[in-house]
C-alpha cells in the first residue's frame, strides 16, 4: 500500500469537510477513481479526482507525489456544480 505524507495542516483541512485521513486514503486509490484535472504548481504535478470511499462517500481531492510518498493537498465532498 502506498504511503502517505500527513501533517497538521492537512489533517486540519480535511476536520473542517468532517473527511478523516483513512476516507481520503481510500477515496485516493478507489480503483474507479476518476481524473478530473491535472496541473503542475511551481514545479510540481498535482492531479485532483473524484473517488469513493469504502462507506460510498464520494469525496474529490488534489494530490501530489513527493518522494515515494502521496501527498494530500485538499479534499471534500464531491459537489453536484463540479460534476463532469
């Protein structure tokens, strides 16, 4: 299983969308998991996708890898204004 790179902030981020660390995680390697968008920050690719967690949970989130590392930038619910 990949690892992955938390800190307080995200951790903090993902309290105030009521998302805990193992949803994102699970939302993140959802097998159906789908690409919405990616871009690349000062230097960086960051992909942002929608996937579902183990209890149905849609949720979308922005990610990056660091190392051998994913990195959580955001995450939320899936929201009907973004849909594809």
């Amino acid at each position: 299983m990949p690892r992955f790179h938390w800190d307080a902030a995200n951790r903090k981020h993902l309290a105030r969308h009521g998302v805990k660390p193992q949803e994102a995680e699970q939302a993140i390697l959802d097998p159906h998991m789908i690409v919405v968008d990616v871009e690349h920050v000062g230097g960086e690719e960051r992909s942002r996708v929608v996937g579902m967690t183990r209890k149905g949970r849609v949720l979308t989130s922005a990610f990056t890898f660091r190392g051998d590392a994913i990195r959580p930038i955001t995450k939320s619910y899936f929201e009907a204004k973004e849909a594809i």
